[in-house]
C-alpha cells in the first residue's frame, strides 16, 4: 500500500541520512518520496459499534471489543492489559504497564462505565490468566484480525474496519458532542 511504501522509503531516508552524517556519503541522495495515501476519514457509527457487540460469540473478542470502544485505548495497549491494572473498587482501568518507557503515544488512565464494568466483571469470572484479553488460556499476543473480520460479517457491516478504527471512532464520537 501507499503507506507501507511511504514508511519504508522514510526508513530508507534515515538510513542514508545516517550514512552521510558517518562519512560513507559524500551527500545523501536527493530522493522524491511516493505519494502520502489517503486519509481515514471513516469511522463506525454508533448504531455500528452496538451491532458488533451484539454480534459478539467469542470471549475474547467481546472483551476486547468493549475495552476499545468504552476507552478508546489502542490495540496494543488492551492487549497488553493486566487484570492488576483493572480496579473495580476504584473504577479504573490503567493501561500504563509498569517499567513500560512512557512514549509520545501515551497509555491512558481511564474510569469505567457501567457497561464495562459489567463486561469486565463477566471476563474476570472466566479467567485463566493475568492478560484482560485472552483465548484458549493464552494471552492474545498481537491480533484479532481473523476474528474481528468474522466479526464484521456477522454484524453485517457494509465496510471492513481495523481495529485501529475502533480507536478512531471512539474519538471522532467525542469530537462530535463538543
């Protein structure tokens, strides 16, 4: 896609960059980068996001699901999550792991509402790990693409988001009662 290539040329780029700083370059190229893609401009509606959680079979899935549209927390940062870090007595979720170098994409600290709490509290009854999001007794590693595109497909979704959009959408909601 446009935006792998973008990335990988910008990689490139660095990597010549850092060359000519060394002294291996007499200059660094002057290269011409390939076209930014579009932006996403898409997002779930609201109506949307209700009928994927009513389309929901697997555990995990649901979980992950509700943690991403109650939160608007990013993929890695729900998988990542540990029921440590989830308060029901204080209703907080804290996605900040510990010893984790805080980054520019910064891990929220966020309440609960009363729809993930109960979600939450389902997925803690059930548990066989420390991870919030696990399958088969194992933590979910990095993905849920197989099963959130199944998941799509039952909601009768006429489009196939990420779960990046989740994201998006949690914020644009936002935007839009401001």
């Amino acid at each position: 896609s446009t935006g792998t290539l973008r990335r990988e040329f910008n990689v490139l780029r660095a990597a010549l960059r850092m060359a000519w700083k060394a002294g291996h370059l007499p200059k660094p190229p002057t290269l011409s980068p390939p076209a930014d893609s579009a932006p996403r401009d898409r997002y779930l509606t609201k109506d949307e996001a209700r009928r994927l959680l009513a389309a929901c079979v697997s555990a995990h899935v649901r979980v992950f699901l509700a943690l991403a549209l109650f939160t608007g927390a990013r993929k890695g940062s729900i998988l990542a999550l540990t029921w440590d870090r989830v308060n029901f007595t204080t209703g907080i979720v804290d996605f900040q792991e510990p010893g984790r170098k805080l980054t520019s994409k910064r891990r929220a600290v966020v309440p609960m509402n009363g729809s993930l709490r109960a979600e939450l509290a389902e997925a803690q009854k059930v548990a066989v790990t420390d991870h919030v999001v696990e399958y088969n007794g194992k933590a979910v590693p990095h993905g849920l693409r197989w099963s959130f595109d199944k998941l799509c497909q039952r909601a009768g979704l006429t489009w196939r988001p990420t779960p990046h959009h989740l994201k998006h959408s949690v914020v644009s909601w936002l935007a839009m009662e401001h």
